[in-house]
C-alpha cells in the first residue's frame, strides 16, 4: 500500500490540473521528493509528439474529406465529405489540445523555476499554436481560465476569439524576445528542432505571420500592417522560416517514441478512403511529380474520384494514399517554408509587403513544395499554363494560384486547409450533388457533447454570444 500510494497521489494531481477533460493524463518522470511536475525537458518531446501525431489523426479522418483529398465510399451517416459531421466528432482533438496544454504550461513553468528563457518561449510558441486550433475549429473556447484545475476551478468561463488572438500575438511578440538571447536547450527534449533556440524563434515569427493573415479580414485588428512591419520595416527583429531545412518537422524516425500514429494501421483500413478528383486532377495537370509520392496507379494511371457523389451511385474506385505514407516523417508537419512562402505571395499580392514580388514568394512556394518531398521540379513547371504566374490576373485568380498550389503544401498539415478555405474560399472546390448542408461547407466543430454536462452555465453563455452550438455558425474571423 505504501508503494503505490505516490503513484496514486500522483495520478490524481494530474487529474486536478485538467479542466476541460474528466480524464486524467499521466506524469511523465515526476520525482515526488523535487517537485510536484515534471522538469520541462521531460515534458516537452512527449507533448509536441501527441500534438502532432492527434493532428495526423483528424487531418486524415476529417480535413482529408471536407478538402476532397480523400473520399470515404459509403452511404451512412456522417459521412464527412458530405459535410455530414457527427457531433460526437468533436471530442477528440478538444480534449487532446487541452490535456496537451496542461503539459505546455508545466514547461512554462519549468522553464521559469529553471531560470531557462528558452523553454518558456518554447512553451510560449506551442501554447499560441494550440490555442489557435482550438478556436479556429471551435470559436470561443476556454482561455483565461482554461487548464485551472489545480486552482479548483473545473467550470472554465469561454472567452471571444478575438480576446484570444491578442493574447496569443502579446505571447508570440512575448517568445521572439527570449529568444533573442535564449540559450539552446537539451536536444533530446526538443523533436521538431534539437534544442536550437534560434530555429524555434524563426518558426514562432512564422506562426505569427500565418495567424496574422488569418485575421487580416477584421480591420479593427489591422494585423496587414504588423505583416508589413514584420516583414519589410523590421525584419531583422522578426527572423523567418528561410529554407525547408528551417520548416517545422516532426519527422517520424521509426524508433520508438517517434513512430508515425499511422504505422500500426492494416494496410485494408489506409486504403478503405479513395484519393478525389479535386486531388488527384490538378497533380495530373501540372505534371506534378509529388503524385508519385501520394497515389497508387491504379489501371496505368492516377485517378480521383468525385466527392459529394449522390447516394446509391457510387464511383468505380480508384487510386489510394500509398501505404508508405503511414511511416512517411514528412507528414508530422507543423508549419513548412512552403507555407510561409504563400503566405507572404499573399501579402504582397495585397500591397501589405513589398521586400520581393508577390511572384518571387510564390515561385519561391511552389518550388520549395515540391523538393520538400524529395523530388525534383519538372521543366518548364513554374511556365506551365495552370501553375504560371501573371501579373495582369485579378487578386481573385491570383489568391486561387497561390491557395491552390497552399492546399498541397498544407497536406496532413492538422486542419490548415480547412482553415484557410473557410478564410478565403480558396482554392475552389467541385460540389457534388449529394453533399448535405444545402452544400455549405461546414465553418467550425461543434462544442463537445460532455461540456454540456459538465461546464453547462459556461456552455449557454459561449452559445448566447457565438451563436448556435452547430456547423454552421461562423467563428468571429469568418463574419464580415
């Protein structure tokens, strides 16, 4: 009994310090006669890889269907690529980034008892990472209050999106300046950058600019001119992604922790969901050679089917993911170079940057897109008619080239595509004749059953102010 009494004391401190979860989540490496948490060294690897690898997971189940990468055959309910979501589909990321963010604090906090600046702006840049998930599938979420159990407070109030965006840029603005002079960290603790502080203040900028163009829209945030500044005015202040090298990577070794979510998976189930048409078409246009990485031949050619088909008249089935996609490192992508290229097309296309041309950033994107997976850009690519850039296009045919050619950087990339879909309407997407939701593309998750239950005063109030608790109701970034 007294042996196990520490394991039990334990156990139940970790489910203390939950708030939105009823689940406990285990302590990793807690010596009980130092301190009461793990040290962030501990800590931060095991976080990081349950983030990505739950990220994986609902990229796969849910932004692969809604973005036509994927379709999974059938006539049931919820069936996603149908714009069919279950409530019940909400659960799992809300408790994973919330069991995560108790770990995230803990490095924090670590981090300032250790006296290490480093591992608090680490912790600073993951906190702003996963909050910006949570409300950009959610909307408002628990922030202020979140992750309090500890304190005694189980019943988080919910707070604006737009409260939480300028908490999450005073942290971000918060990790750059540690990093200035932090020190590099332990690389075992570290699996996206060894422990190199100053990649992982190139990649918190680089977040920053992607969460500041996911508000672009709300003038009251005037977020274009702190690109402007990040970028053109300032840049030495601001360091960026400048390489693939430099993008953030959680690349799966095969050696136990770091095994890909999918590699246990029977080959039967990675293959049960077809590639789209959407998907497969525009890589057969371009001749673009990362097909050769993603799809099976399937009768001497790669082929999509159409997403959104009618019930009762499915498609012949055609090309997969390949089954080496499920140990394949490249898909524990956080943010890649590619991605940032893009985004800055996108500002300069807009006027908000003006260092280099909106073509340089997206033939910079595309190029980098591609040799990111190891093979080599065709001849001739960037001069092919649907991947060639033109100046004389509208900013509407200049944001389809640019989030067209985002949407296949962003693969596996958690729910980026989604994302920024909902954000421009980019790239265009067929609608099949069977899709449901009068064929409106679902614009957020609902809040899970189990806070209903659990936090229900909280709930009403979040709903009252949001709007209804459905698929459709916009998140604050989303409404004119």
């Amino acid at each position: 009994m007294k042996t196990k009494l520490p394991i039990i004391i334990t156990a139940l401190a970790a489910i203390l310090a939950l708030t939105e979860c009823t689940k406990g989540f285990k302590a990793i490496n807690v010596n009980p006669n130092a301190v009461d948490h793990a040290l962030p060294q501990a800590l931060l690897a095991p976080a990081v890889t349950d983030i990505v690898a739950s990220n994986m997971n609902r990229s796969q189940r849910i932004q692969n269907e809604l973005m036509q990468v994927t379709v999974n055959m059938g006539d049931g309910e919820g069936k996603i690529f149908r714009y069919d979501i279950r409530t019940s589909e909400a659960d799992y990321l809300y408790r994973k980034w919330y069991i995560n963010l108790t770990n995230i604090n803990d490095v924090y906090t670590g981090g300032v008892e250790t006296n290490n600046t480093t591992y608090q702006a680490i912790a600073l840049i993951c906190r702003s990472w996963l909050f910006s998930m949570l409300t950009d599938t959610y909307g408002d979420v628990p922030f202020y209050d979140a992750n309090q159990g500890k304190e005694g407070n189980f019943t988080p109030k919910f707070d604006k999106q737009k409260d939480i965006y300028t908490e999450i840029f005073k942290q971000l603005e918060q990790a750059n300046t540690l990093l200035k002079t932090g020190p590099d960290v332990a690389s075992s603790s570290d699996p996206l950058y060894g422990g190199k502080a100053a990649s992982w203040r190139k990649f918190g900028n680089s977040l920053y600019l992607r969460l500041l163009l996911r508000l672009s829209g709300k003038a009251e945030m005037n977020t274009p001119a702190k690109i402007t500044e990040m970028v053109d005015t300032n840049p030495a202040n601001y360091p960026i992604m400048t390489s693939n090298a430099e993008s953030a990577i959680l690349r799966w070794s095969g050696t136990a922790p770091y095994v890909s979510p999918f590699a246990t998976w029977r080959p039967a189930d990675w293959y049960t969901p077809k590639l789209g048409s959407f998907f497969v078409d525009n890589l057969n246009e371009w001749s673009d050679p990362r097909i050769g990485r993603w799809a099976t031949v399937v009768e001497g050619e790669y082929a999509g089917i159409p997403s959104g088909y009618l019930p009762g008249q499915p498609p012949a089935a055609k090309s997969t993911l390949l089954t080496s996609l499920q140990i394949e490192p490249l898909l524990g992508n956080v943010m890649n170079y590619s991605e940032l290229q893009f985004a800055l097309a996108e500002a300069a296309a807009k006027g908000w940057v003006s260092s280099k041309s909106a073509q340089s950033y997206y033939e910079t994107g595309v190029t980098n897109a591609i040799t990111l997976w190891n093979v080599t850009v065709p001849t001739g690519y960037l001069g092919f008619a649907k991947v060639k850039w033109d100046d004389s296009y509208t900013l509407d045919q200049k944001m389809e080239l640019i989030h067209k050619q985002k949407y296949y950087a962003m693969f596996f990339t958690d729910l980026e595509q989604w994302f920024e879909y909902r954000r421009t309407g980019h790239p265009v997407l067929p609608k099949g004749p069977g899709l449901e939701n009068n064929g409106v593309m679902p614009a957020r998750l609902n809040y899970p059953v189990y806070i209903q239950n659990t936090n229900t005063n909280n709930y009403k109030a979040a709903v009252a102010e949001q709007g209804p608790d459905n698929t459709n109701t916009l998140v604050w970034w989303q409404r004119p």
